[in-house]
C-alpha cells in the first residue's frame, strides 16, 4: 500500500461514526488506534521534509507584500480574486507587478529551487510503499459489519486489511 492511500484510506475510517455490536466496536477501535499511531509517524517524516525554512517564510512574506501593493482590494480591504484563486492585478499595474515579482524569485531563486525539490522528494514519499508487516489488524467478516457503513468506508476498510476475504458466493 502507497503512503497515500494508507492517509487517505485511514481519513475515512477515522470519521466512522462506529455502531453495532460491542466486538465489533472494541476492534475497530483497537484498528484505529494502531493505524494512527502509523499514519502520525509517517506524517511526521513528510512535516519534517516540507518544513519551510527561514529564507521561504521571508521570500513568501515580500511576495504577499508585493500582492498587497498591486492587487485589487474589495471595500472592505482584502484583495481580490479570481476563480482561480489568483489575486487579481490591475492591467495598469501588471508590468510593474510582474517585474517586481519577477525579481523577488530571482533573489530568491536557490530557496525556490530548494523548496521544489522538498516538494518532489514529498511526492516520491508519497508513491513508495509502506511497510505495513509490523501492522496487526483485528479482520472482520462482512456479516460483523455494521448496516450504516458507506461503500466509501467498506472500501477504505478492505484497503486497509480489515475486512476478511470470504470469496464469491456461487
């Protein structure tokens, strides 16, 4: 299983509103704790590796400086956006934005650089797989499953090793 979808996976058990029997309850809370314990330990490796440095939170603060300076503001003073989510730049203003902008990331071009590779070995950390063998897992048969689970959080139980495989009915 990729690092990703163990997160993923695990975000929807987490919210499982769980109900049934008691067996049922005490297992799946006993799987939930020890794929939190997992989740949080590899999620600590990826914080660690994505951690902005100094010199990024200076860069990104002169860049939101720039971004006041010229972009459009609404009346209540906060900047404008498009669809996107882009600050919207007046076309008067845009050439004299886009220079300054320009230079800022050429000051700052080795702190860029650095962070898109953070960002590349995070993404790599993603994709690897992850070493679930030391994982044990309460499994449950289909019939053990409460009634008021979503296909979504069946899924994301099977994924994760908790659900037993009995085979199709023929």
């Amino acid at each position: 299983m990729k690092l990703q979808e163990l997160i993923n996976a695990f975000n929807v058990i987490k919210n499982i509103n769980v109900q049934g029997e008691v067996r049922f309850i005490y297992k799946f809370i006993k799987n939930k704790k020890v794929l939190e314990k997992k989740v949080n330990e590899e999620q600590e490796i990826l914080n660690k590796i994505i951690e902005p440095d100094e010199k990024l939170i200076e860069f990104e603060k002169k860049r939101l400086e720039i971004l006041n300076e010229y972009g459009e503001k609404d009346e209540k003073g906060s900047l404008k956006q498009d669809v996107t989510g882009n600050v919207i730049v007046p076309e008067e203003k845009k050439e004299e934005f886009n220079e300054k902008l320009q230079n800022l990331i050429d000051e700052y071009k080795e702190v860029l650089d650095k962070r898109q590779e953070q960002m590349k070995e995070y993404n790599e950390l993603l994709n690897d797989e992850v070493d679930m063998s030391d994982i044990k897992l309460y499994k449950f048969k289909l019939d053990e499953l409460p009634n008021n689970l979503t296909v979504k959080q069946i899924e994301a139980m099977e994924e994760l090793g908790m659900i037993k495989d009995e085979g199709l009915d023929e």
